[in-house]
C-alpha cells in the first residue's frame, strides 16, 4: 500500500482547520461581558452579591457571561434599589453554538458551554431611576 503524502498533508489541513473551528462562541465573543448600570440621578454606588462593586454611575463591571447575581443601587436620600441579574443564551452565543455543531466540534461545544460564551447578562444594561427616600431629597442629594 502506497502512502500518498499530497493526501496525508489533505487530512492534516482538514484536521487542523476542525480544531481551529472549536470554541467558536468563546473565540468571537469572550467569557466576559461589561454589566452596564445607569440610574437618575447619576452618582450611585453599586454592589453586587458576588462580590464586584462600582462607586458612581454610570458604569460598566466586567463580569462572567454565564453569572446569576443580585445588585444592590444605592444613593444618599435615595431608597436602595435592587436588580436581580441572570443569563439567557444570545443570538450570536446561539450561533456559535450552531458553528460547532454542524462543524462536528464536540469539544468546542463544551468549552462554550463551560466558559458561557453563548450567554448574555440579562438585563443589561440595567436603567433606574431611583426613588427619594423623603419629599424634596432629590433636590438636596444634587
């Protein structure tokens, strides 16, 4: 049998190129996503319950894509707000997925998966308009 290296060099190509294709999700858009917060008035601090935090909106935290986490809005005369934040698969995490499976790449399905590169942070970004804790407060916290 005779081994055709023109062939050999084919298969290697073609398996190389299949590999390079795994992950396509993790590879277009990233683990991480900025959770983007807004409130009226400006200038309030922002917590979350794992463990990120923000001293002034507006503002954007870099947090993973797959993260299910609660946040905390607070502004002196102001009355806390709270937003709970989870994740939902995105259309372009959705199409990368699809890549990899009609692409044959197993793997690169699971490290999608695992990584949460097909998820977006919902909702996101997040607007509030926050609530004076006494009549006339917003005209003081200004």
């Amino acid at each position: 049998m005779k081994i055709s290296y023109m062939r050999l060099a084919r298969v290697g190509v073609v398996l190389c190129a299949a590999a390079s294709l795994g992950a396509c999700a993790t590879v277009t858009r990233g683990s991480k996503d900025a959770w983007v917060v807004n409130t009226e008035p400006s200038g309030a601090k922002v917590e979350t319950s794992n463990g990120h935090q923000c001293a002034a909106t507006p503002c954007a935290i870099k947090m993973s894509r797959k993260s299910n986490f609660t946040a905390t809005v607070t502004k002196a005369g102001f009355k806390p707000a709270t937003v709970t934040v989870t994740h939902k698969t995105a259309t372009a995490g959705a199409a990368g997925v699809a890549g990899n499976v009609l692409l044959g790449g197993v793997i690169g399905l699971g490290v999608d998966v695992a990584t949460g590169a097909s998820q977006d942070l919902t909702p996101n970004p997040v607007n509030l308009k926050l609530e004076p804790s006494e009549p006339g407060a917003e005209k003081k916290a200004d």
